[in-house]
C-alpha cells in the first residue's frame, strides 16, 4: 500500500471513530436529560473537556495553546459551538436521536446559502440543487403528523444555524490557527460561560454514581471525538473527508435503535437520506471547484 493511501484508510478510520464518539455524546446526554437539567449538562460537557485539555495538553504546549493572531473570532466561534451543543441536548430530550442528528445537519445547507456573502465563494448549480434537496430532507423529517414536538424541531433548527456559524467561522481561522488552539478556546470559553451560569442552573437530583460517570464522560467523548476529528484531517484533505462525515446519521440511526428502541419512519428515513445525499454532494462539489480553479489557472 502506497503511503498516500495509507494516510488515508487511516484518515478516514479515525474520522468514523471521532463521528461515533460525536453519537455516543449525544445518546449520553439524551439519556441525562430525562433526569438533568440541560443546562447542567452543557456545562459538564464543557467542564470536563477543558480539564482534559489542561491535564493532557497544557504542561506540553504551554502558551502555545492559547496563542492566536484573532482572539475575538475565536471566542465568537467558541460561542456558536455552545450554542449548538445547547441547543442540540434540549432538542435531543424531546426528539429521537437520528431525526435531531439529521435536522441539524442541515448546517452545511445554511453555509452554503452564506458563502457567497461571507466567504466570497461562488456557489455553481449543483450546489443550489443540493440546497433544495437537503430541504426537502428536512421537510420530510419535520412534516405535520411525524409525531415530532414542534419546541424540539425549531430547538434542533437553531442548532444548525449555530453550527453553521461555527462552521464559517472555523473555515475564516482554520488557514492561520493552529487545530489545537481551536479546540482549546472551545472547551475554555464553553466553560467560564456556564461556569459563570452555574449557580442558577444546577437543579435536580444529586448524581449517583453511575449517572456521575455519565455526565463526565460527556466531556471525555467530546474531547476525544474532536482530538480524533483534528488527527483525520491532518492525514487528509478536508474535500476528501467531509463527504464522509455523513456517516454520523447512520452511527445516529443505529444507536437510537439500540439504546432508545427507536427506528425512524419511512417518511424521515427518506428525509435522512435526503439531507446526507445533498451535504455530500455540497462537499463533492466544493472539492471539484478548487480543482477546476487550479486548472484554469
């Protein structure tokens, strides 16, 4: 096997198990929220990712892992990722797991819709068709008669808004700003932000044990899914990989039946399908612009 291929079968194993890693957090926190406040959660997710970071990170980077040339995008980028991890957990208590997963995933539909204006990229044909598509996905997930709560589908829309966001945003650093240093500003400003929340947010029951290794391990499969998220896309080029990224409704489909003894219906399976076949063909279409620029050129 040629190094180039072998660089990637690694990527893409690695990206697989950073998107399961992404299901077992949401299933977690899905699974506390019938007991635990939201907000409680988000905070834990983020607390306990920020204390892996300083355990695991800090005593080698030093000051290299809070270095940036743009500290306020950053914040404002970290700011968007707990948006989204809010609003997903709240969607997630009141929807199955593969439905919110798909729903939010629409996000590379909305960056589309913004690239132009914000990014100055030019969005071809296909792309607009994909659009189109991956709303009709959503339409079918979110039809009247799904059985879906209507609090839970607007909470998971505006989980892919902010993720949209965020995706932007990392698009605008990600030239410049060292992978590591993205993550970190993203735990540590998750952190203070619902640390400084914290008072008025705890309620609920004391964890026991059991639930107490749950909530912890929020943080632990965060961080790992993103540690392995930042290794695949070091190994390979993001046009390669972001088709793939897909994968995370089927790992979302699976583990919903396993854990939470739900299958999505007909009409939503095919919205899943819908939403994963337009993101890919946004990605697939995204990697053959540069390709088509360099050739011009």
């Amino acid at each position: 096997m040629s190094e180039p291929s072998s660089h990637l079968f690694r990527a893409i194993f690695l990206l697989l198990g950073a998107l399961f890693f992404f299901v077992l957090l949401d299933a977690t926190a899905k699974h506390l929220g019938k007991t635990y406040p939201v907000p409680m959660l988000v905070w834990a997710r983020y607390a306990a990712h920020f204390v892996l970071m300083m355990i695991f990170l800090a005593p080698s980077m030093r000051w290299r892992l809070v270095a940036t040339n743009r500290p306020a995008r950053q914040i404002v980028r970290a700011i968007f990722l707990l948006g989204t991890t809010f609003f997903g957990i709240a969607a997630l208590t009141r929807m199955p797991l593969a439905e919110t997963t798909a729903i939010v995933f629409a996000a590379p539909l909305i960056v589309t819709l913004c690239a132009r204006p914000l990014l100055g990229e030019h969005i071809g044909v296909l792309r607009w068709i994909a659009v189109l598509i991956g709303f009709v996905g959503v339409l079918l997930i979110a039809r009247p008669g799904s059985g879906l709560v209507k609090e839970g589908v607007m909470l998971a829309l505006g989980g892919a808004f902010s993720y949209a966001a965020y995706q932007i945003l990392t698009r605008q650093l990600s030239p410049t700003e060292n992978p590591v240093t993205m993550l970190f500003y993203t735990a540590m400003i998750g952190t203070v932000a619902m640390s400084a929340a914290l008072p008025w947010i705890w309620a609920g029951p004391l964890p026991n044990l059991l639930d107490g290794l749950m909530i912890v391990s929020l943080g632990a499969w965060g961080g790992i899914g993103h540690f392995l998220l930042t290794r695949a896309f070091r190994e390979a080029p993001a046009s390669v990989l972001s088709p793939i990224l897909y994968v995370q409704l089927v790992w979302a489909t699976v583990v919903g039946w396993i854990a939470f003894d739900h299958v999505p219906d007909g009409a939503a399976m095919l919205g899943i399908l819908t939403i994963a076949t337009a993101g890919a063909i946004i990605a697939i279409d995204s990697r053959r612009a540069p390709a088509a620029g360099r050739h011009k050129a």
